[in-house]
C-alpha cells in the first residue's frame, strides 16, 4: 500500500505524488500511477476543473481496493477526513470511473451550461466501488444527462454503493439510471437549488437490476416528481425514506413491462409507520385505512388492509399480481393447521380460485429445511375455476356498493418449526380487491 496525494493549488502531474510538496495535481494523473491497495489523498482545498472528460481508471482488485479520500493536508497523511474536494468538469465533458475503489468526501460536477455530459460509475465489468459522503451533480443542462449509478451501456454488471451521498440536477428530464448490476443508495438527500426533476430513476437499456434506497431524504424533490420512470428492466425498493411534502407523483410510471418492479416501505412525508406501495406490470398494491376488517391488521394505533388492483396485464396463466410475503412463526409439528387471509370486493359475483388466491410455503419435510408451497387456486390450468368461500366476518366498507366478503384458505400439515410465508395473488384483470394481512391460523 502507498499513500499518494493531489492537490490542485500547487500540484503537478508530472511530479510522483508521494508527498503534499510533490502532490500530483489532478484524479486522472494519480490514477495512471496507482496500484492496489493504494491510499489517494485529495486535498480538503482541491478544487479541480478539466474542460475534458475524465475517464478515471483505478488500480484496484475487488480485494484490495483503491481508496480515494478527501483529507485535512495539515498532515501527511491526513489525520481527519473532510468533505470539500471537487472534480467539476465544464463544457461536454463526462467523469467515467472504473476500478475498485471506495471515494470519501468529494463533489463531483459533470459539465455545465447547456452542455451534455453524464456520470458513468462503476464502468468496467465486475467493479466494486463505495462513496461515501459524496455529491453527484449534473451541471449540464441537457435533457439527456444522466447519473448512471451503474454503468451506461448495460454491457457489463456491477455493485455500486452510495453512504450518505447527494444529488442534484439542471434538467427537469435528468435522473439517475441503473443499467445492470446492483446499485445501493443509503442515506443522502437531494441537493437544494436545482432543477425539479419529473422522475429520480429510470433503466435507460435493456439490462436486468437492482436497486435499494433506503434512509434517503428525498424531500427535496418536487412534490409532483415520480419515483421511477418504468423502462426496461429494473427491480427497485424504497425503504424508510422521507417524501416531499403534500406528494402527488407516482411510485412508477410510463409504459409497463414485465421486468420492472418498484416497492416502497415505510416512506412518506408525514408522521405515518405503515406507508406501502408496489407497482409492476400486473397491478398495484397500496395501504388502505378506511376499508378494513375489525379485529384485522394494524399497526397498534392504525387499522390498516392492501388494496390491490391489477391492470389488464394481469392473468391466471403467466401475468399473476402477488402481495408482499405476510410471514407468521409456526411451531406446530405433524398436525394440520388452516391459514386463511380474508379479503372484500365490490361485486355481486364471488370470485373464482383463479381471479385470487391464496398462496403459503411451510416445511413440509422432516429432517430438512425443505420448503413446501400449498395454494387454494385451481388446481391447474385445465381445471375448472370455483368460487372461493365467503366470509362473514366483519369490515368497514363504506364506498363499497356491494361489498362481497370471502376468505382465501389452505390446510396442511407442517413437518418442521418455522416461518410460514403466504402471498395473495390476483389473476383477474382491471379489478380491486382488500386484503387483510393478517394471516390467522387455526
């Protein structure tokens, strides 16, 4: 491992940066030097502006990264971290980093006035790169500058990791992107000052991934924007993230397809704990505070239920709409036990065992943690559809004009202690059902 340092006041690329007096003055000068396992220094004064694209590529090894940190040049090497470096580039102008690496404390600015110029992190195949404390701002303003938190053509997979890191923008069309691999965002917010975006995500190719957001203020959006513009393929979740205030936007929108899912836990602008939304090509699936069942769901001062509504992708066949998992400890052991959700409708017609369904994975094999899936749908496809059985249990139904209560049930018999997982599912189109996810066992 080498400590290296850059700073840009009084650095030189062409001296060794071994020292702060022999500092190199610039990322991409250090970059050509570095080795695995190497410590880069910028200065808490470095301020660097190229007026050409920055293609930064690290020397480091998923197991001996590079680590490029913004220290305190009071000391050799910095006895503290800060966070005032920057790497702003003008004109068209992008910043493309590659190698394995994790980044503290450094804003960086791709291109300025109406110029485009985009991010392109974790831009080799398989890198592994963290930023920590971090600022990605979009200084073009451009409709098409994008932040592709991971990668830009799709070719190629990696892990991006963002801690506490921030965003901003100069275009109402400008987002981040997530083209394949996986990309984590824990804990940041959005840059004050800049442009109102219409939707913070989007998958600009067709490149299957992940993506988590969690513990990020996202207050600073409008309260219009969307979460996610749907295209290609994308699987996104937020979680315990704070939403602007009075927010209007959408979870995802745009054309649905059926490789993108977006889900959010437990987010929201206000002082609530049971906020959900999921939305996928087969429907989507809200809390309800009004439609309830006594004695159901909540959260201990709430009454809560889902309302799932499917779209006129959703089908028996291939196009099912599933809620999260509804888990429950079960510590029953060779004698049957009976699961059962209960649901309301607005019909005059029960509902039949392939338009919803109940769905629960228990063991079923003693000696193993082999799990087992039982299911009151029908049978299968070639079988005939049955009403599923009606309830008499009681729900606030106000709005409903002809509130049809049934339950969904399934008996079996577990061979083994552990976590029952039960899902509702829907296979009717354009039609709303509440559950209650409360999974009562008998």
């Amino acid at each position: 491992m080498t400590d290296r340092y850059v700073r840009s006041a009084d650095g030189s690329d062409g001296d060794s940066g071994a020292t702060w007096p022999l500092a190199k003055a610039t990322l991409a000068g250090v970059a050509a030097v570095d080795t695995a396992g190497d410590r880069i220094f910028l200065s808490q004064a470095h301020a660097e502006a190229p007026a050409t694209a920055q293609t930064i590529t690290l020397a480091g090894t998923i197991s001996n990264p590079v680590q490029v940190l913004c220290g305190n040049d009071a000391a050799e090497p910095p006895a503290s971290l800060a966070a005032t470096a920057t790497l702003s580039t003008t004109g068209a102008s992008d910043i493309n980093i590659s190698g394995h690496a994790r980044f503290y404390g450094i804003v960086f600015t791709a291109g300025n006035g109406a110029s485009s110029a985009i991010f392109r992190l974790g831009n080799a195949g398989g890198d592994s790169q963290f930023y920590e404390n971090c600022s990605f701002r979009l200084g073009g303003s451009s409709s098409g500058n994008r932040i592709y938190a991971v990668n830009a053509s799709g070719s190629t997979i990696a892990t991006v990791r963002w801690k506490d890191c921030t965003v901003k923008f100069a275009h109402a069309s400008q987002a981040i992107s997530v083209n394949g691999g996986f990309f984590e965002w824990d804990g940041g917010s959005i840059v004050a000052g800049g442009t109102d975006i219409t939707s913070l995500f989007t998958n600009a190719v067709a490149s299957a991934a992940t993506a988590i957001v969690k513990n990020v203020d996202l207050s600073g959006l409008s309260s219009t924007a969307n979460l996610c513009l749907i295209a290609n393929g994308l699987d996104i979740i937020f979680i315990n993230c704070k939403l602007p205030a009075s927010w209007s936007g959408l979870l995802a929108t745009g054309t649905r397809v059926a490789t993108f899912r977006a889900a959010m836990y437990n987010c929201d602008a206000t002082d609530t704990n049971y906020r959900i939304w999921i939305s996928d090509f087969a429907g989507d699936l809200i809390q309800e505070t009004m439609i309830v069942r006594s004695g159901g769901a909540s959260d201990g001062t709430t009454s809560l239920s889902w309302k799932l509504t499917s779209t006129a992708n959703c089908n028996f066949l291939s196009g099912r709409f599933c809620t999260p998992e509804i888990v429950r400890w079960n510590d029953t052991v060779g004698s049957p036990l009976t699961a059962t959700v209960e649901i309301v409708h607005d019909g005059t017609a029960a509902l039949n065992d392939d338009e919803v369904w109940l769905e629960v994975q228990y063991l079923g094999t003693s000696g193993f943690p082999l799990g087992s899936i039982i299911s009151d749908s029908k049978s299968d496809v070639l079988a005939s559809a049955a009403a599923q059985s009606s309830s008499s249990v009681t729900w606030t139904t106000a709005g409903l004009a002809n509130p049809n209560k049934q339950k969904l049930s399934v008996t079996f018999t577990p061979q083994e202690k552990g976590y029952l997982h039960a899902h509702v599912c829907m296979g009717k189109a354009s039609y709303t059902v509440y559950a209650d996810p409360l999974l009562t066992v008998a």
